[in-house]
C-alpha cells in the first residue's frame, strides 16, 4: 500500500511540475482530503492521547524512576505539534496552493488540452476518487482472514463477511464508473448505501463493544487490553465515533447533489 502511493505521489509531482490539469485537479482533491481527516483526527487524538498517557507504566520496575508528570505534558506537546504539522498545515498550504486561481490559469494556459478530469465537477470527482480508492481497500479484508464487519447489531465473520466486503467492493466500484458520469439514479443508490452503513455501525455498537470485534479479528489479547484500558473504545462510545466520523460522509454526498442533472 505504501508503495502505490509512494508512486502515485511522484506521479503527481511529475505532473505537477508540467503543469498539468490532472495533477493539479488530483491534488487538490489529495490535500482537502487530507486536510478534512487531519482535522478529524486530531480532534479524535486530542481525547485518546491522555487517555492512552495516563495508563502507560510509571515505572519499569527495579531501578528506573517514575516518570514525571511534566514529562506526559511535553510528550503531548511533542506529539500534537507533529501531527499538527502533518496532516495539518502541509495539505492546508497545498490546498491553498492548488485552489488558488493563478494556479488554475496556469495550468490551463501550459496545459491546454481537455483533459479526463474536465469532464466531471471537481467535488463529484472527488467523490469518485475515494470510491474507487475504497473499494480495493474492501477487496483487502477477506484476504487477510481477520475480516469482521458490524451488521445491523451484530458481526459478521468468516465467510459472510468475506461476501459482505466483495459486494461493498462491488457498489464502491460501480459507483465511482457511474458518479463519474453523473448518474443521478446512482446518487440515490449511494445515498442508500452509506445511509445503511452508518445504521448498521450504529446498531451494532449500541449492542456490542467494538473490542468484541476486534477478538473475532484475532488481536492479540495484549493490544485488546492496551484498548480497554484507555476507555475511549468500550461501552457505547463507538456508536458516537462511528456517527461522527460517517455523518460527514453523507453531508458531503447531499453536497454534491447539486451538480446532478435533474430529470424532467
């Protein structure tokens, strides 16, 4: 995985520095992408890290001391400020960069043939893009025979799930070919998926723990307690994250909405 995106990554820069429509529409959807989760996640590590602080080891047993507690607030620091500055300031600079209107003109004038990514709104082929980034993704799980999905107030395994990841695979496919194309019927059926994706996540974690899934994946016993310990994953506290992480999903998807064709 990160050998394609270490060459999608030069591929884009390549293109970026011909000045290309392309690379610059890719890009853009690249770093507010990245903007968008690096947000999210740091909203997200700004409630796990102390959590996650406060129950490593004080001490290692025999001579070493225990570590002080100025100690825990420069390890935040340390590691907000990196974060910060990944998955942060760098895609908000090139967000800036890429939407900037010089930029556009730019590549239009040294670039002036049209190009796939002119024939699709830039938010929709955003949307598209993480379709058909996902649904390989879907096509993973099974592979790594540790697949376990929430469904509708329980987890899959084993072979249903295995058939539940290739028919997400499936739509995920379908969907990036045809929203590209501005399909409005597709919409729809997008809108359905997702709508029943997060019921289904919040279902299941209204029941059950999110650690429960993680034994039917396999972890190892040592990790599942590191996350028991944190309290962040136990209880129904995953119904809530699931909801907050997936509700911007359907938001963006009425988003787009508006560069469909309506139908007569």
């Amino acid at each position: 995985m990160y050998g394609c995106i270490a060459i999608a990554l030069v591929w884009l820069g390549i293109g970026s520095i011909k000045a290309r429509r392309w690379a610059r529409a890719l890009l853009l959807i690249f770093s507010w992408s990245w903007l968008a989760m690096g947000v999210i996640a740091l909203a997200f590590m700004a409630f796990m890290i102390p959590h996650t602080l406060a129950n490593l080891p004080n001490s290692g047993g025999g001579n070493q001391p225990e570590m002080p507690p100025g100690a825990m607030v420069v390890m935040m620091v340390i590691i907000f400020l990196i974060f910060g500055v990944m998955f942060v300031v760098l895609p908000a600079v090139w967000t800036f960069f890429y939407s900037s209107q010089h930029v556009k003109t730019t590549c239009e004038t040294r670039d002036p043939v049209t190009r796939w990514t002119d024939a699709c709104p830039l938010p929709v082929l955003g949307f598209c893009v993480w379709l058909a980034l996902g649904a390989p993704m879907m096509l993973i799980m099974p592979l790594t025979g540790q697949s376990a999905t929430p469904f509708f107030g329980m987890f899959l395994t084993g072979l249903p799930a295995a058939a539940f990841y290739l028919a997400l695979a499936g739509i995920w496919s379908y969907g990036a070919w045809s929203l590209y194309h501005l399909n409005q019927r597709t919409w729809w059926v997008m809108l359905i998926a997702f709508s029943l994706l997060v019921l289904s996540s919040i279902l299941t974690f209204a029941r059950h723990d999110i650690l429960e899934m993680y034994q039917l994946m396999n972890y190892p016993e040592t990790q599942i307690e590191q996350m028991r310990k944190t309290g962040l994953l136990v209880g129904n506290r995953m119904q809530w994250l699931m909801a907050i992480f997936m509700l911007p999903f359907l938001g963006y998807l009425l988003f787009i909405r508006k560069f469909f064709p309506r139908r007569s």
